[in-house]
C-alpha cells in the first residue's frame, strides 16, 4: 500500500484524511460534538447559519466516515442524538487540536498575508 500511496498520490490515505477538512461544517460539527452527545436541533443552533440540509449532508459524511455515531434515545418523546465515535475523538484531540494550537500562534500572520495580496 504504501508504494502504491508513493507513486499515486491520489489513492494516498493522506488525502482521504484531508478530505475531512474540504468540506467547512465536517470539522465544525465534530468540534461542537467534543464535549459529548448532542441532537440536531443543538448543532444547527450552536453552529448559527447551517442549513438543515448541510446539516444532514455533514452528518451522513461523518456517519460514513466513521466518526460520528447516531444514537435512537428512549424518551418521550423519541429523539436522536449524535456523538463522536473513538476515531472521531482522536481526529479532534489530535489533528484538529494540533491545527487550532498552530492558527492561535499564527493567526493574526496568516489573516495579515492574506490581506496583503
């Protein structure tokens, strides 16, 4: 496989890890998953501006990917929470702590070079 990954870059698994973050609200959602199981109604208003259907596109992303896990709750009435599975956790304790560590040292620069173009 990683021959294959050397000479083929796009069979690598580096880009199935970074396609994770070319879609905008995958890393949001996972975020707003980080302090534990929330319902849908919670992520579209924690996230303010994502419309239900970017919503449900970015859960079933996450679903697929295996990051995210959907939870039936027995309640009255029924509802559906959503939850970060261990490789989820790992993704936002990991990577994505690494990346908002660097954006907090190397933020003002980042937004400074992009202004100045």
């Amino acid at each position: 496989m990683t021959d294959h990954c050397e000479s083929l870059l796009v069979d690598c698994r580096l880009r199935a890890a970074t396609d994770l973050f070319t879609h905008m609200w995958d890393p949001v959602i996972l975020a707003g998953l980080r302090a534990g199981p929330r319902r849908r109604v919670d992520l579209l208003t924690t996230t303010g501006g994502l419309r239900d259907k970017v919503l449900t596109d970015t859960l079933r992303r996450l679903l697929a990917n295996g990051l995210v896990e959907r939870r039936r709750r027995p309640a009255a009435p029924p509802h559906v929470e959503y939850s970060l599975t261990p490789l989820g956790a790992s993704l936002v304790d990991g990577p994505m702590r690494a990346l908002a560590d660097w954006i907090t040292t190397h933020g003002d620069e980042l937004l400074a070079a992009q202004e100045s173009l």
